[in-house]
C-alpha cells in the first residue's frame, strides 16, 4: 500500500509539474513583412530555433495580405495582439536603407500601444532579407530605433556562429541580426549558412524571452484602438447566425477586391451557390421582396470578400464607407432606395455605428448575368 501511495504521489507530481510547464511555455510571435518569400524563409529559420528547446512556441504572422501563392496561407497580425506575447522576432525587407513601407505603416499603428507602455520590457529581435546587402545595417538600426521607442529589450545576435559558415562567399552575418542576401545571383538564397545562422538567433532569442517571462505585464493594452462597448465580430456573426458564402470566384481578369492605402474595393452581385438569386428585372420578371433577397445574397457576397481582405479577422475593419447599389429595373421604376436598405441594414447589424455609411442607388438597363443587383462597396481598414 505504501509504494502504491508513493508511486500515485510521483505520478501526481509529474503530471502537475507537466501541466505547470505547458501553462508556462513561452510564446513568440515572429512578425513579418515578405514580399517574394526570402524573409518568410528566413521567418521559419528562426522560429525553428525558437522551437529547438521545446519550452517556447513561435507563431508567423504577416503585417498585411499577400497574394503570393508562398505566403497566402499566412495569418495577418492584428496591431493589439502584439501586447499578448512574451517576445516578437520582426523580419523584413530592406528599403533602401530601411524597413519595408507595409512593416512601418504596421508599426505606425501602436501608437495608442505605446501610449501605455504596452510593449514596455518585452524582449525584441530583428531579422532581414537585404537583396545585395547594401544598406543592411542602416536598415536594421532603423528597425531598432523603432522598437527602442517602445521600451522594447533588445536582443542582438551578437557574434555567433561565424566559426562554423562559409567564408569564400557572401552571407548575411551582423551583430544586429541575421539578414539574407537575396538578390545575389548563383547562390541559394537564404543559403544553409544563413538559415544556420537565423536558427541560432530564434535559440538565443528564445532562451532571453523565457528568461524575462513573467518580468512585464501582458496584455496590458486591451483593445486600446476599439471602442470598449464593441462586440467581437464573430460573435455577432454567431448571435445573429449570419453565414458568410465561400467568395465567389472573379468571372474575368480581375481580383474580388483591391486594397490602395487603408481602403478596400469591392464589387458583387446576387450569386449564391454557382447561380444567380432571383435572376431578372425588378417590377417585371421579379418581385421587390426577391430584389431585396438578391441585395442581402449579395452583400453577403462583399463581406464573404472583405473577410478574406483582413486575413479573416473582420475586427480590422474601421468602418463601411460607401455602398453603390444597381438594380436591374424597368424604365419608371424608382423604389431603388428601399430594395438597397437589404444591404445598409446587414452592413449596420454586422459593424453596427462602423457600418453606417454614404450610399448610391441606381437603376440600369441590364447587369451582367441578368443579376437583378450589383453593389459596389468601399471599406477602411487596419
């Protein structure tokens, strides 16, 4: 009975100290900007590392959407979640000396974040792909400037690992952090000795971050950028039990939207399943209360693409600016403004104050596919 005693206190010990280090393990977000995938690998070099003592967790994520097949099925970072990790490893290009435009503009956004010295002693670390390696280190002072601001503890790669990499060609070893040489021709880029070398600061990194875990607040900016009345999107997507379609795929040589800046661009129409809703022209072939069907179908369709514009976190949208409707209607027809309140009402019950916005109505002689409305939609975003 007593070893029976001894040996389940042993097994309670181990599963507790088990559960303790799970609940304990450090986690990292690697963010970065890639436009052609050399930071991206670079990215998974260093979480590699991050990884490599089975304590800490690397998470990439990017700043903004890409369409490059190598990076699309990359989650998009939120500016608020960067306060709920214990360290961030930043990666990207080099500019002309600096950082990438999208990865400043990312940065530009926390200023409410650092307003309350939300990122205040978490540790950082800086990687980049640097095309010929010109302006590399210009580049990644920069990056440290930045994060200097913020009270970020910096963690320099210093020197390590230059004993074991090969001499006779160009690699992208700095005590700044680990860069790629992307643009040199004949050589695999990032080269095994890069990779080596990024590996070996996501290690250092990640020995740092669990060191300092626990030493500053997590967490400490909640939702500093949204109004704290404001419901989380999913869930009034769930409350309201309103089902985004599958995006409809472009019928020509065009894209389901089109961000410039801060805005998105939007056009659709009433497809639902493959074929058109309540095809035809209002007041002759169709009903208003089918029109108006065909109008909520379609605004769904814009939200369905919208998702998939903020990397599926439509928490990112700041606000519905413009809804354009057009009606397939006869030639005195003028209730244009009614059937169009299917889609200002569906804006409005998702985003609520953020989803009131300017609006056109319109009639046309025909839309394509004999659609009985087609709307044009413009959003802000993060």
């Amino acid at each position: 009975m007593k070893k029976f005693n001894a040996f389940f206190s042993g097994l309670l010990l181990t599963l507790t100290m088990s559960s303790m280090t799970a609940q304990q393990k450090t986690n990292i977000l690697v963010l970065i900007h890639s436009d052609e995938g050399g930071t991206y690998e670079m990215a998974k070099e260093i979480a590699k590392g991050i990884e490599s003592n089975g304590t800490s967790k690397a998470f990439i994520k990017k700043v903004t959407i890409n369409d490059n097949p190598k990076l699309k099925s990359i989650p998009v970072a939120s500016v608020n979640e960067m306060t709920s990790y214990d360290g961030i490893a930043f990666g990207s290009p080099v500019y002309f000396g600096n950082i990438s435009t999208s990865m400043s503009e990312f940065i530009s956004k926390t200023t409410a974040i650092w307003s309350q010295h939300g990122l205040e002693g978490m540790p950082a670390t800086v990687f980049m792909s640097a095309g010929s390696g010109a302006g590399r280190e210009l580049a990644l002072q920069s990056f440290w400037n930045m994060l200097a601001v913020h009270g970020m503890i910096l963690v320099s790669n210093g020197i390590r690992g230059y004993e074991n990499i090969d001499k006779t060609i160009p690699q992208g070893n700095t005590v700044l952090g680990t860069t790629s040489l992307a643009s040199l021709k004949n050589i695999e880029r990032p080269t095994p000795d890069e990779r080596y070398l990024a590996e070996l600061q996501g290690k250092n990194f990640a020995k740092v971050a669990t060191a300092l875990q626990g030493t500053f607040q997590k967490n400490k900016v909640v939702q500093a950028t949204r109004d704290k009345k404001e419901e989380d999107i999913n869930t009034v997507l769930h409350q309201k039990n309103i089902k985004l379609p599958e995006v409809p795929k472009p019928a020509g040589n065009y894209q389901p939207f089109v961000r410039s800046g801060n805005l998105v661009f939007i056009n659709q129409y009433a497809l639902k399943d493959g074929k058109i809703q309540n095809p035809g022209k209002v007041g002759r072939d169709i009903t208003e209360e089918q029109a108006k069907e065909a109008t909520r179908t379609t605004m769904l369709n814009i939200l369905s693409v919208l998702n998939q514009a903020v990397g599926g976190d439509l928490n990112k949208v700041k606000r519905c600016v413009q809804l354009t409707g057009i009606f397939n209607t006869t030639e005195n027809y003028s209730k244009h403004a009614e059937l169009m309140n299917a889609a200002s009402d569906l804006a409005a019950d998702v985003f609520g104050e953020k989803g009131k916005h300017a609006r056109a109505t319109l009639g046309a002689y025909s839309i394509p596919g004999n659609s009985s409305v087609e709307i044009q939609a413009i959003f802000e975003i993060e």
